[in-house]
C-alpha cells in the first residue's frame, strides 16, 4: 500500500469551493485510488461556521446532535453526543486550524463525498476512484485522535470473513475488517492534527479492497452503521439515557 499526503493553501472560510481547491492542490490521481479529505475544509469551503463571540456552544452541539448524554460533561469539557450515527464529542464541532471560528461538520457529508468522486471521474477520466471524507475521533482508554469515516463513495465499506476459515480451519462468523475507517486512519496519521497543512491523502495500491463505480445507496450506508443493540459497546451505549438533539 502506498499513501501520501497533499499540501495545500491555508483554507480560510469561504475563500474557495472544494473543487477549487482540488483543481490547484490535485495534479494527478490514477484508477484504483483512494482520496481521503478532511471534514474540516469541506466545512470552512461550505461556510460551515459559527463565530465563537456570541456562540452558545452547549446550544449548538445540541442543535448538531442526534443524541445527546445528558449531565455527563467529560473532563475535558466535552458533551457526548451521537452525530451522523457516531459517538463523538462535541457533535465534531472543533476550533482548531480554524481561526477563531467553531467549524461544524459539512451539512451533508455523503453528498460531499458524492460530489468530490463525480469530480474525479469527470476531471481525471477515472473508472474506480473511492473518496473518503474524515474527521479525528477518540478510541475508549487510548489518548490519542484516530481518523474516523463521515462518509465514502465509490468503495465497499466493509470486508467480510463469513463463511471462510482461519489458519487452523476455524469458520469464522462475524468477522469484518472495517475498510473506509481503517483507511481513514492511515491517511489521518499521514495529514497529521496540527499546522502540517495537509488536509489531502491519496492512498493506492491497497490489497483486496472493491471498488464501486456509482454512489452508495441509502441501504448500503444503513448496512454498514451498527445499532446499539447489535454494536459489540452494546452495554455501555444502551446504559445511557440519551436525550435527542436537534438533528434527531
């Protein structure tokens, strides 16, 4: 597997498009690859902010939200929330590399996916391309942001292991390998948390991973979120009396 990352300009809030942005920072991208953006300048190419003076952030995390844990402030200030079917703090919403504003997740991260692969396919006259739009979020008793997938095009999602056997002949029944978030890691660790400024990865020659030459539909998205029932945090997730948030 081979993955870089791409610098770009200072994205500021309403300074470019996100095809603008590609069209000088991207000079190339071959069949078979992935692109993996960050939500952050999807958001500031939106205009997807909140200046600070004047914000009530509880308020707006809330409003972000589709669930929200009440009376459960983490220690460092954040309130759990469920957003876009993701345990994450704050809703995302984030201040840093942001210049002085709140930036909020892209309003329709699926759509941004959609519309970043179609611009391949048309600019680079591309068969499979996959596009991953990510954002940092935090595993349970580690310290440390990992990238998680907000949303993908053009990629199966998932890698499954039924029906086959392990080394010793063993079926396995349950296992998948998580493909879109593993490799939003890989990039995330690539395009770094601070002032690296570069909020692009393209990561190529990956084993055994299937490309889909279309959008994911509704149903694929549905099949590949877990409900809490089923989700092996199942416990911990439906101990909670979560309150909907404004997005619910």
């Amino acid at each position: 597997m081979i993955a870089r990352a791409i610098h770009t300009r200072k994205v500021l809030v309403g300074a470019c498009t996100i095809t603008e942005l590609l069209d000088e920072s991207l000079a190339a991208i071959s069949d078979r690859s992935v692109l993996v953006v960050t939500s952050k300048i999807v958001s500031l190419c939106e205009g997807r902010i909140r200046k600070i003076a004047g914000t009530d952030l509880p308020a707006l995390v809330h409003d972000e939200a589709e669930w929200v844990m009440p009376h459960a402030e983490a220690q460092h200030g954040y309130t759990f929330t469920i957003a876009h079917n993701m345990l994450t703090p704050n809703s995302g919403i984030d201040e840093s590399n942001a210049n002085g504003v709140y930036v909020l997740w892209p309003k329709d991260p699926q759509a941004s996916a959609n519309q970043i692969r179609h611009y391949l396919v048309e600019r680079f006259k591309l068969r499979e391309v996959a596009v991953i739009i990510t954002d940092g979020n935090f595993l349970p008793l580690r310290w440390g942001a990992i990238g998680l997938a907000l949303a993908y095009s053009g990629i199966e999602p998932v890698r499954s292991y039924k029906d086959k056997k392990d080394l010793f002949g063993r079926p396995l029944q349950l296992t998948r390998t998580n493909v879109v978030d593993s490799l939003a890691t890989t990039a995330t660790l690539l395009m770094g948390e601070g002032a690296e400024q570069t909020p692009l990865a393209i990561i190529q020659d990956i084993p055994d991973i299937r490309f889909v030459r279309r959008n994911p539909t509704p149903e694929e998205i549905a099949a590949h979120r877990t409900p809490p029932s089923e989700d092996s945090f199942g416990p911990l997730l439906t101990g909670v009396a979560w309150l909907p948030g404004g997005a619910a």
